[in-house]
C-alpha cells in the first residue's frame, strides 16, 4: 500500500476540503489527507505533501517527505519560509494558467490602449471628448519576465499587433519579440515601452526590481501594469512617479501586504486600477490533473518532476 499523500494550506476549512476532492477524483488510487486530519503514524509515514500556503510548523510533522508539490505557480513564499533545508519543491506549470494570465495581460494592456482611465474620469466629470486613437503597431507593450506566463503573453500580445519587447534573467529567442537580458537590456525595455507588464517571480534579485531610477527611465506618460507580485515595484517610489504626472497609469493586481490595506492610497488614486489578485486565478480542475500525472510518474519511475532552485527561488 502507498504511503498517504499529506495535504498542507492555511485555507478555510471549506475551501481545503473542496481542493481535496478535486485532487482525489484526479487520483482515486491516492489517499489525500488534511495534514489537521492524520493521525501520528500517517505524518510520519508520508512522502508527498501537496500544498497551498503552508505553515511551516505543519511541514515539520512531516519528517519523511521526499518532496512537496505547490498547488501554485508563485513559490518565493514558501522558499522564503521552509529554507534550503526543506525538501525538493515542484511548482505547478499549468498550461491553463498560461491561457489565463495571457488572456489578462491583452486584456489590461487594451484597457490602457484604449484610454479606459481616462474615459471614466471624464464620464465622472460628464466630458464628452474622443481621445486620439492610436494603432496597436504604434505602440510597445514590455513584458518584465518571460517564462511561461511572459511567453505566453508575447503571442497574445503580437496576434493582436503590438510591438512586443522582453526582458528575462538570461537572453531568450521569441517569434516576433524584440529580447532582451542584463541591466543594459532593462533599461532599453523600459526606455522604449508605451506599456510595461511585470511578470518576473520575486526573488532576491527581483526584489524592488522597479525602483525610483528605473520608473524614471520610461516614457513620459508611459504605463505600468504588475501581475507579478508586490514587492517587485518599490511602491512609494511607484507614487511618487504617479504623483508627479511621469507615469500616466498603473494596473496593480498584486501588493506586498493581501488584501490591500484600507488606508492605502492606491485605492483612491486616479491613476491607480487596483484588482485584487485576479490576473491569473488557479483552475483546481487543471492543476489536479497534473499533479496527479507528476505524482503516478514519481510512483512508477522514482524521478521527481522539474524542482525549484532554491537559490534562485524559482
């Protein structure tokens, strides 16, 4: 008999209880179990752990596990949390994760080259007043990142016209994507973009990766859009770039305190679109299947899926 398959979150009894099932119709020969729920023997006979925000403190009861399985594409949390100590982590790599967040990335940069902003302010002052149209060949959308979620976007981006240029930690080849890497290939991003979307996961490296000097590089009246995650944009210099008039708008579906405080003056920011972590949504039907495929493969081979780099926390 296979040893049980430890579920680890810090989720709502129901929303881990309904995880669960989907996990288990996705692998019926498998026994997942709510760490809260196992009993001694169980915890200390389990391999896997399959997870979504967990606790360290529940990793520890866990002293067997050969690798744990993130119910989620972003690990900079749980790398943060567990260390270089914790066992192999595979992050989940979903395809439709992919579709979804290339779905939004087009979807905001249209609100943006549509001049949705500026139509609703003028809707609250009762302007009736057509703004310039410009043709998307005409403009430079720069995606910040270019895994699986960048590339993605890339092709939306250019099946719709844009001039799409992309940065990523070391050079990429892309159909139709102008790429580039380094601190000088950044800075050429940022110089020439009507439209920046930050994609890049958060690491050490990553970190306040868009600070005041760089804000400073993009166009005037340029715009930002972040879906990666808060802390890549230092956020009182991302203001200030606002305040100032340099940057026309921000889209911001990510921040480093969730939910947004209540005080936080994004919220009423007139150049600020504030979305609450929704660019990219998990779809529990899809993930399920290929954890369920990676956990069958390491039952019959041995072999772990791809694993995160705990050095570069991706």
């Amino acid at each position: 008999m296979t040893s049980p398959i430890a579920y680890v979150s810090r989720a709502t009894d129901d929303e881990e209880a309904s995880w669960i099932d989907t996990l288990a119709k996705a692998m019926p020969e498998e026994k997942i179990v709510s760490i809260r729920q196992m009993t001694d023997a169980e915890r200390h006979a389990a391999e896997v752990a399959i997870v979504a925000n967990p606790d360290p403190a529940d990793i520890a009861q866990l002293p067997g596990l050969t690798w744990i399985h993130s119910l989620w594409a972003g690990v900079e949390r749980i790398v943060s949390e567990l260390g270089p100590t914790a066992p192999p982590i595979v992050r989940l790599t979903d395809p439709e994760l992919a579709r979804v967040m290339g779905e939004a990335v087009l979807a905001w940069t249209y609100y943006l080259h549509r001049d949705m902003p500026a139509y609703r302010q003028q809707q609250e002052k009762k302007v009736w007043k057509d703004l310039e149209y410009r043709h998307p060949k005409d403009v430079t959308v720069g995606l910040v990142g270019l895994g699986l979620l960048g590339t993605e976007s890339a092709k939306r981006l250019r099946g719709a016209g844009f001039n799409v240029m992309g940065w990523s930690r070391s050079l990429k080849d892309l159909e139709g994507v102008t790429t580039r890497s380094g601190e000088d290939g950044l800075n050429e991003l940022l110089e020439k973009s009507d439209i920046v979307v930050c994609l890049v996961p958060l690491t050490s490296e990553t970190r306040g990766l868009i600070n005041a000097g760089r804000l400073q590089r993009m166009k005037a009246g340029a715009s930002i859009i972040n879906f990666a995650r808060g802390a890549v944009i230092v956020a009182d210099d991302l203001l200030a770039s606002l305040e100032s008039g340099h940057l026309g708008h921000a889209v911001l579906d990510v921040f480093e305190k969730e939910p947004l405080d209540e005080g936080s003056p994004f919220w009423s920011h007139p150049s600020v679109t504030v979305l609450p972590h929704i660019s990219a949504p998990t779809d529990r039907s899809s993930s399920a299947a290929i954890v369920a495929q990676n956990i069958r493969d390491w039952r019959r081979t041995g072999e772990l899926p791809t694993t995160v780099d705990m050095q570069k926390g991706y």
